[in-house]
C-alpha cells in the first residue's frame, strides 16, 4: 500500500486486523495478525478517508464509516469481498461505533450530541440498515416528551376546547411550525462521550456532564416481518408481523401457504397465509437465564433446569434432548429436587414455594403452593435423607417444611438468623438420625462472615418458631468474608471460599465446652480460581468442588484437599459457572453458566484400577520432593567449602537402572511368593468361613442409605454336637412329661 494509515480495527477472536488507506478512494486492508498475511482488499464509495472500521465478535462482517461528503455507512462480507447494505445520512458525523457482541444485527453510533442503534434487517439475500435514536435525557436526568398531531399538547381546556400548539399561536406554518419550539423550553441534553455494550444485549453510555446511561438494546429492535406483493418494480406491503424481537431466518412450506419464522433468540413460529393470517408458537425461547440446575432423583439419566421467568426443562443427558416443558409464569430465584421422591420444590420471588409432580417426566405439573413470606426466597434445600425441605428468605428467616406430599408439604416452624444468608448446607447423620445444618451469613455491619449451626427438630412455639434450647444452636463468627462454606460429613471441620483473596480454608468445629466462638483458619490452600466462587460438596462427602467467575471446575479429594480433576466449562467472558451439582451416585456433574445461557453434563471416565497406587506414589513423590527441597535449602547455608554441587541433588539415572535390573528378578520372585501365600490364606478362609456354613452368610443393603439387613450364618454341626443336642433334647422332653403328670 501507498500513503499514511487510517482508521485501524481488530478481532482478537478471528486474528485480524483491517486498516484503511488515508489518500484519495482509498481501499480496506484485512491482514492475518501475527502473520500479516492478506486476506482481503475492499474498496467502496468513500473518495477521502474512512474515518471508523469494527469488526463484529465472530470477525465475519466489517463495518465502516466514511464522513465527508458522503456521510455513509457500509456492511461488509469481507471475505466474499461484497458489501451487503449502505446508508448515506448527510450530516451524520460519527465519534464510535461499535456491535453488539450478542447480535451482530446491532450496530451503535454515536457522538457528542446523539446516539442510535441501527439495526440490520434482511429480506431474502438483501441486508437494510433501519437506524433508531435514543432520545437522550436532560441534564437533571429527565426525558422531554415530543408531542405530535395537530392539536399536539393533547389537552383541552373546558371551556374553550382544545390547547393549540405553540407554532399556531406565533401563526406559523409548513415546515416551520413542526420543528418550532420557544426558547425557553429547550433545555440542554447530555452528551455522550462513549459506550460499550454487555452481555446482555445493554448499551452503557458515559456522558460528559458525569452521568451514566444504561439502553435496552432488545428494546430497540424491530422484529417485524413484512408480507410484500411485487409487480415489476413496484412493491406495496400487504401485511406485517411483529415478533418483538429480530427474525434470524425464515422458510417456506413446499405448497408456500405458510413459513416457519426462527428469532434470534431461538424461539421458532408459524405464520399461516389466509383470508385471516395466523400466527402460532411453535416453541418459545424466551424464558431468559437458567436459574437453577439438579439431577432427577434416583439417577443421572434425566436433568433440569429453570430460568429466572419460570420455565422449567427436564432434559436427557446423555443428548441434551428436550423431554418436557413446563411454563410456571412466575419469577424464580431457587429449585432442589427431594433425593427421596419425584417432587421439586421452587421458590420464587415473591415468597411462594411451588412444589412440582415429576414422576411422569413428560408431563410434569404443579400439585401444590404455599406461601412462606412476602420477601424473596433465596435458597431451597432438601436434607441428604430428603426428610425436610429448608427454605432461606432475603429478610434472614429460614422456613422448615416437610417434604411429603402425603402431609401436604406442611410448615414445620421457622427460626431467624443474624445477617444475609449466603449458603445453607447439611449432613445427615445414618447412626443417629439427627440432620445437621450449617447457614453462611453475611453481617450487614461489618462484612464479616458469620456461621450457625443446629440440628433440626419439630418442636416449635405457639408462634411456630423453632425452640432454641431443643435444637442446638451454636453461632460462630469468622473475622474475615466468605463466598462459600461447606460442612463435612465428620461436622468436625468447615471448607470455606474466601471472597477477598484467593484461598480455600479449612476451620476446625470447637467442642461444645469451648468458649472460642472466633473460627481461624487451621489451613490455607490457593483456590487457582479467578473472582469470587462457591463450593460443593459430593453425596458420599469425598469430592469437594469449587467453582468461580473464571468458568473453571475443579474437584478436590476433601481429606487432603489434593485437586485430581481440572476443566474449563464456561467462559470467563460470560461470568463463569453460576452454579453447579452432582448426581447422588457421583458419576455425574451438571454445570451451568452465569450468563451463557448453556448446561455442561460431565462424566467420568477414567478407570480406577491402580488409583490407589498412584495416590501412594505421589504422596511419596511430594515427601521426597519436600526433603531434597529441604537439603538444598540446608546445603546453601553451609560454608562454599562444604556446599554438595547441584547435580549431587539429581537422580543419578545410571545407577538406577542397574539397581532395577538387579531387582527386578528378585521382587517377581517375592511377587510369586506373596501371591501364593494369599492364595492359601483364601483357600483357608473359603474352607473356613464358607464352606464350612450350612447357612451362608447374607445381608441386604439400600442404595441410597447405609441400612443393611443381615442373616446368622451357621456352621455344619459335628457328630459329637448332634450327639449331646439330642441327649439336652430328651432330657427337655423328660422334664416336660413330669410337669404334666403332676399336675
């Protein structure tokens, strides 16, 4: 190329970068970055400069602005070379201009005075720009109303009749009296300074006088459809439709009598030419983000989930094949599914707790609601045992329900506690029975975290608030802020996230005796996450898994807290991973982002034979690892006449070698040895505690619970047993024949 640069655009998605030339008709430059090797050369209408280039996210389309004289805007496909639509508006001058990283659709421009969105319409294989402005506010953060018509106040005095406009008044006329305002109704507006776009489809506009403009981009799209009649090279519009939001593609039926209509946000209609045109939904998208995920009870075949207005899906994991919907036309802030039935209890924001039949996964309905309070619900949580359904509010009360529905999902009690609840977890315990629960608490004065525990009962006061003194309640403060906290299975420790560094800590429980309310950390582990995140804990209560913003998950073994599985779910750019839930056997994870709208189902695969071992090795490997550390650190404070050289503190791979070889014969004979004694050892057990049994030992045990039910295994009786068995026995029948003849 000749002459200066211009305007200058990227993607770092696609890995390229467009400049243009700054001379008469200049061209558009696309080049491969780092490589620099060229992919494109556009040329367009522009005789002086292109003063702005953006690529959208996926890099496939360009836009570009050229000011004097033709005041033009342009899309391109810039690798077919071809520009898809223009628009020349003179006198539009241009500070930024930027897409919608969700839509492609949606192009901002903007500049000290105005800002609009323009949205790109198709038809068939042709591209229309249609811009929308954004009526800016004023200075004091008002809106001043544009009044049309011809009486445009739209007002009437009662007893003279209708206000006339102002532009009447001062008898003007033509264009004149539409645009005329007095001089003392202007008031000067803000004046944007730049804007970005969020993930969710929302402008953020920074203005020169301080202020900060949030615009609802889905607000400002069109979504109509257009039925045209063409004759030659005349079009008249026969109809419209308008679907709220933009059209992303559109097919005929073979006999053309209707089409099928697919949005941009997945839902898909069917419009039906007639004298009197229908428009039917054939499946609708709209239900927003998923609010919360769970496992249907009773295996990993089958999942679901709820976005925030009420659409609740249960879905097959192995495909993600949609299996049923139900639409509960309501804001939704929790669901949990009872581990030990097919009900689903969802709570939603305006205090309700709605309790959903799944025992027909293709028709699931609701068969109950209550309502607990007028706050929010929060958290909803069934016991391991799925005995009790706990429900935790935004005004700090936590509601104990039962979870039969043959009890109607009674209202056991509440109880209150001291700050914001975070997390509610619990433990249930197989030996006593006793459910254990641990509420995260955020103080409201000093951000500090604080954690109650109790243990949960039926018994209640007249007002129906759980007793204290019969439940156990222990609260302890942490000097420091939480995310996340979990509660062993053990209840002698407490696994927290930290919100302001990034550790993981592990808290020992005091005794009972003990005064010490004040939790410290006894170990601290980096968490290797990014932001803030929330921790989990298996059914069998040896996995403990952590997520955050940064979209990773990784699973911990809780008794050493070594990480043994790793892997990036959602991405960082949509906040990471919202939330996350095992499956009750543990061979399944469920995943979903916080604003990706996606659900992850991970499954295991690994084989676990020699997992063991390798867990021995590489505890031996870090000891021994620890301790050359150790001998380093310990050479280097010696005197430089003692010091060991650094190669005395490596493996010497030779002597290995012959040391192995030397061995090597030796332990298979060791290793037949041993295997031969264990094969006896079992032959004598077998012989011993099996063959030897006239009754075998049995037992009986659930699935989901540690209950187990046993027989009396018996041995084969020796002839020298039989013998004194049959003498007790005929002395038995002596006695008895003498008891009867002497009464």
């Amino acid at each position: 190329m000749d002459g200066k640069v211009g305007s200058v655009a990227t993607n770092i998605p696609f890995k390229v970068v467009a400049f243009s030339d700054q001379k008469f008709q200049p061209f558009i430059h696309i080049y491969n970055f780092p490589s620099l090797t060229k992919k494109a050369k556009l040329r367009g209408n522009a005789h002086l400069d292109y003063t702005l280039l953006e690529f959208n996210y996926s890099g496939i389309y360009l836009a570009s602005f050229s000011e004097i004289p033709e005041h033009e805007v342009t899309l391109w496909d810039w690798k077919k070379n071809v520009i898809l639509c223009r628009r020349s508006q003179p006198g539009l001058s241009v500070g930024q201009m930027t897409f919608n990283p969700k839509n492609w659709r949606q192009l901002c421009l903007s500049n000290t005075n105005y800002i609009s969105v323009w949205n790109i319409e198709r038809f068939n294989k042709d591209h229309y720009f249609k811009p929308k402005s954004v009526n800016l506010p004023t200075e004091d953060g008002t809106f001043i109303k544009e009044h049309v018509g011809l009486f445009s106040q739209g007002l009437k005095d009662p007893s003279y009749g209708p206000i006339l406009p102002f532009s009447a008044v001062a008898g003007l006329v033509g264009t004149e009296a539409e645009t005329f305002k007095p001089k003392d109704h202007f008031r000067p507006l803000l004046h944007p300074v730049v804007h970005c776009w969020n993930s969710t489809n929302e402008l953020y506009v920074c203005c020169e006088e301080g202020h900060i403009l949030l615009i609802n981009g889905e607000s400002l799209l069109d979504g109509i459809l257009y039925s045209i009649n063409i004759k030659e090279n005349k079009y008249t519009i026969k109809d419209h439709i308008n679907l709220q939001t933009s059209v992303k593609n559109i097919v005929f039926s073979p006999d053309y009598t209707q089409i099928l209509l697919q949005t941009e946000n997945g839902s898909v209609f069917s419009y039906i030419f007639d004298e009197k045109p229908k428009l039917e939904t054939i499946l609708d998208a709209s239900g927003g983000k998923i609010q919360a995920i769970d496992f249907v009870t009773f295996g990993n075949e089958y999942c679901m989930s709820i976005t925030v207005l009420g659409e609740f899906y249960i879905w097959m994991t192995e495909d993600g094949y949609l299996i049923s919907r139900l639409c509960l036309y309501t804001e939704v802030s929790g669901m949990a599914c009872c581990p030990s039935a097919f009900s689903v209890a969802v709570g939603t924001t305006a205090g309700y707790v709605l309790f959903l039949d799944i025992s027909n996964i293709k028709s699931p309905r609701v068969v109950h609601k209550i309502l607990l309070t007028r706050s929010s619900i929060q958290h909803v949580h069934f016991d391991q045992h799925g005995a009790f359904l706990i429900v935790g509010t935004s005004d700090k009360h936590i509601f104990l329900l039962s979870s039969k529905a043959s009890e109607a999902f009674k209202i056991i009690g509440f109880t209150v506690v001291s700050g914001t609840i975070l997390q509610i977890t619990t433990v249930y315990n197989w030996e006593t029975n006793m459910i254990q629960v641990m509420v995260l608490a955020e103080s409201s004065e000093n951000k500090k975290s604080k954690i109650e525990m109790f243990t949960l009962t039926d018994k209640v006061d007249e007002r129906g608030k759980l007793k204290n003194e019969l439940f156990a309640r222990t609260l302890y403060e942490i000097d420091h802020p939480l995310s996340s906290a979990v509660l062993d299975f053990s209840c002698e420790k407490i696994f927290g996230f930290c919100s302001h560094v990034p550790y993981i800590c592990i808290y020992g429980i005091p005794h009972k005796d003990s005064k010490n309310i004040v939790l410290k950390p006894e170990i601290k582990i980096p968490s290797k996450h990014y932001g803030t995140g929330m921790l989990y804990l298996s059914y069998h209560g040896q996995w403990l898994a952590s997520i955050a913003k940064d979209g990773i998950l990784t699973i911990r073994d809780s008794s050493n807290m070594e990480p043994f599985a790793r892997i990036q779910c959602h991405s960082f750019q949509g906040n990471g991973i919202q939330s996350m839930i095992f499956s009750l056997d543990g061979q399944s994870i469920l995943v979903n982002g916080q604003e990706d709208g996606a659900l992850v189902c991970l499954k295991w695969k690994e084989t676990k034979e020699f997992s063991q071992k390798k867990k021995i090795l590489k505890e031996g490997i870090k000891i021994l690892s620890r301790t050359i550390q150790y001998m380093m650190e310990e050479n280097e404070k010696v005197p430089e006449i003692s010091q060991l050289k650094q190669k005395e503190f490596s493996l010497d791979v030779e002597e290995m070698q012959k040391l192995f070889d030397e061995g090597e014969e030796e332990i298979k004979k060791e290793t037949q040895m041993e295997n031969l004694a264990k094969k006896y050892l079992c032959h004598l057990l077998k012989e011993e505690c099996w063959h030897s049994m006239n009754v075998k030992g049995r037992s009986l045990k659930s699935f989901h619970s540690l209950l187990e039910v046993k027989n009396f295994p018996m041995k084969t009786r020796s002839p020298e047993e039989l013998r004194e068995l049959e003498t007790v026995l005929q002395l038995r029948k002596t006695e008895n024949t003498g008891y009867k003849v002497w009464f």
